[in-house]
C-alpha cells in the first residue's frame, strides 16, 4: 500500500516538474530575433520575422499600417511615431528594409517577408487610405489618423 502511494507522489511531483518546465520553455521562445544587420545600402534590416502585429513605437502620431503577404494574410499594426514620414517610421521599427535609389527607398523587406521584383516578379505596393500611393515610403508624411498598407504585388 505505502508502495502504490510513493508511486502515485512521484508521478504526480514529475507531471509537475514536466509542466512547470514546458511552461518556462514556452515563455522563452517569443519568436522575436534581434538583427542589428544592415543591408548593402545602409537601410537596417526588418528584424523581427514573426510579429504578429499590435502597437508598436513611441510618439504622439499614431497611423495603421496593415501588411499582407503573397498569400494574402494581413497583419495590422498600430504605429505611434514623431517621425515625419511612413519610411522613417517603419525603419526605426525595423518592419521595412531595401535599397536606396535616385527614386528613394525601393522596399524589399516588410516584417520579415521579402518580395523582390528582380528575382520574384513581385513587389511591395504602397497604399494610402485605400488608394496606390502617388509617392514611395520614404517620401509620404504620417498623417495622424490614416491608414497605411503595403501589399505583395
């Protein structure tokens, strides 16, 4: 009898154990890498591959921005900045990355999704409240209260 009850505490004392060590390792794979790289034209690489949206930034303008990927799944985020532009915004976060052009920034990378038109025949399109934007990333002032988008294309 004493033998059928020490079994059944050290069954229970080990399920605890395993559970209390599943939970830790959980908690500890957020998911998020942290990337200071830069890419070939000095614009910081988009870090974090698997954000899955949410607030992000510090400031006194606050914009959407929803991000859908070739497969068309979107990803919102809610971006509070002092910034001046969309780009500049979205570069301190690290959500974008590209190469620098006469033209400006030719985005490539949005949250860890890269759409290269040389080697994918698709892009990053840049929308403003709906609508294709007549200016890149780089070039378009935060307006506070507008919504934002860049889309596989």
């Amino acid at each position: 009898m004493k033998m059928k009850c020490s079994k059944r505490v050290s069954s229970f004392i080990l399920c605890m154990v395993l559970m209390v060590a599943m939970a830790l390792g959980t908690v500890g794979c957020n998911g998020s890498k942290d990337s200071g790289a830069a890419s070939d034209s000095g614009t910081e690489a988009a870090a974090d591959v698997s954000r899955e949206g949410g607030e992000l930034g510090e400031g006194s303008t606050q914009f959407s921005l929803t991000v859908t990927d070739k497969d068309g799944n979107e990803t919102q985020f809610e971006i509070h900045t002092d910034k001046e532009t969309v780009g500049e915004a979205l570069l301190e976060l690290n959500l974008i990355a590209g190469d620098e052009s006469e033209y400006g920034l030719f985005v490539k990378t949005v949250n860890g999704i890269t759409a290269d038109y040389d080697t994918d025949g698709v892009y990053w399109a840049f929308y403003v409240n709906g609508e294709y934007a007549s200016a890149g990333v780089d070039a378009t002032p935060v307006t506070e209260g507008d919504s934002y988008a860049l889309k596989v294309e």
